[in-house]
C-alpha cells in the first residue's frame, strides 16, 4: 500500500514539473512568415525593408537595408550591412528560429553573433541547400533585438557556392603546366568574377599561390579565410586537380601562381610566408623585428 502510495505521488509530481526546469520555450517558425512571399520580397528590392507580423505570439520580424528602419542606435554603415530586426512583445522566455529566404541576402555560417540592439547572441546558419539562413536566438524580455549582415561577406558567400556548384561554368581558368610565374589581375577577381580556378595537374604540392600586399611584397595565399589576407583558397572534395581562389573583397589584390614550383621556388615562398609573418607580428605588437626578407 505505502509502495502505491508512493508511485502515485511521484506520478503526481512529474506531470506538474516542466521536462526541463527553467528551458526556454522553443518557436520553430521556419519559413512560416510573410517574409516568405514574392509580395514582401519585391518590398525590400522596392524600398529596402521589410516586415512580417505574427500575432500569435507577439513578433515582428524586419529585413532592412538601413539600421534606423530597426530604431537602432548609434553609427552603423548601411552600405556595408544590412539588418535583420526581431521585435518581441511577450514576458515568456523562448528560443526562436526562423528562416529568411536567401533573397534577402546570401546564407553563410556566423555563430554567436553579437546583436547592435538588445542582449541576445543569435547564429546564422545556411540551411535547405542555402536557400534560407536560419536565424536562432533567445530571448527573455520584451523588447528590440537586431543583427548586422554585412553585405560583402553575403556577396562573396554567394559567389563561391556558384562557384563550387557550377565548375563547368568558371570563365577564369589558370595555365595547367607552368613552371613561370602566371599573374591574375584584380579584376578577374572582382565584381561577378569574385572566383579564379588553378588547374593543379601535378597536385597541390607542386602549386604555389602568392599575393601582392600594398607594399609589393608577394605573400603566400592561405588555404583557409583569414582576417589579415584579402584572398583564399579552397578546394572541393573529389576534385584533386583545382584550387579555387576566391576574394574577401572589391578591390583584390593582384595574384600570382606557379602550377610546377621546383624545390627552390617553394623554399623561396616559404621564406617570404616567414617574413610576412613577422611583417604581421610587428603591425599587432608595434615593436620593430629584424628580418632579412626576400624580393623573388
């Protein structure tokens, strides 16, 4: 008797007691929204903004092309960024998600993203094969909360999936068997043409892909984005014979490439790549580093 007793209040208790103490309650609205219309795209390429309301709860969601559409405070460059707004009238703490069409701007990944309204972290994740970024954030108090979208990065995100997704259709393609130095200019890497492809026949070992700093300098391209280089390569699995050379910004810098760099070569680039590196540490530090560079 005193074991039921005992289920029972334990019975009791589980069905008054939340699953997780003190969890947010989690929205999924997804692309369940009006900015997920024609109508409301055609809105924001019209006048730069865009807003979708739900009642049920009590949010606005905006996409705008100027940061006082959104009342946010403070200088923010409206050409640079655009802005995603999330206005919240409820007491009740909740994780949204929500996906914003890649009309708006180009899905590409960002992950605790600090907000220039209100106090909540948000990522942006590419999602449905990049056709939305879905928005994720949690929020615990009504109020404005809003986000940046810099309008470069979006750009170039979208550049290179086309550029990935559709090799065959890359106009920019380097020389495959050179053991001279081969230049790209800069405006093979701006504007619509933000991809270069360097055929790598005797494999990516043998290639070696340098840029020109602003004080002439040749630096070697990183495999990776990194903040101090303005370009960047990658490559696309399954295919061993193509580097993608892609930039972080309208104004490349002026590249060069060898497709079959002997022993000296590469001992000459990693030298200059040694040197840059001390080039970098003195800019952070500030503090003068002797070094002997190279001008090959």
């Amino acid at each position: 008797m005193n074991r039921q007793l005992l289920l029972a209040g334990l019975l009791a208790v589980a069905l008054v007691t939340p699953a997780v103490a003190g969890e947010p309650t989690r929205l999924t609205l997804d692309a369940d929204h009006q900015l997920d219309t024609d109508a409301k795209q055609a809105t924001f390429e019209r006048t730069g903004s865009a807003t979708a309301s739900l009642t049920a709860p009590d949010i606005d969601l905006t996409v705008a092309s100027e940061h006082e559409t959104c009342d946010i405070d403070g200088f923010y460059s409206d050409t640079r960024n655009d802005f995603f707004c999330l206005e919240y009238g409820e007491e009740i703490d909740r994780t949204i998600r929500v996906y914003i069409p890649a009309e708006y701007w180009h899905p590409y990944l960002r992950e605790g993203v600090e907000p220039v309204s209100g106090d909540a972290k948000a990522t942006f994740e590419p999602v449905e094969d990049s056709q939305y970024t879905a928005v994720t954030v949690t929020v615990t108090e009504p109020g404005t909360y809003a986000w940046k979208v810099n309008s470069e990065a979006s750009y170039f995100a979208g550049a290179k999936d086309r550029t990935l997704d559709n090799v065959e259709d890359i106009t920019g393609v380097g020389a495959p068997d050179t053991e001279e130095w081969q230049y790209i200019q800069p405006s093979e890497l701006g504007g619509n043409q933000s991809a270069y492809v360097l055929r790598a026949p005797n494999g990516t070992d043998a290639l070696i892909v340098e840029y020109r700093q602003p004080n002439d300098e040749w630096s070697r391209v990183p495999g990776e984005q990194e903040k101090y280089a303005p370009v960047y390569t990658e490559t696309k699995t399954g295919v061993d014979d193509r580097v993608y050379v892609f930039s972080t910004t309208t104004d490349s810098p002026e590249i060069r490439y060898k497709t079959e760099a002997g022993r000296t070569d590469r001992f000459d680039s990693a030298l200059r790549e040694i040197g840059s590196i001390w080039t970098r540490t003195e800019e952070i530090t500030g503090f003068d580093i002797p070094f002997v560079g190279s001008d090959t």
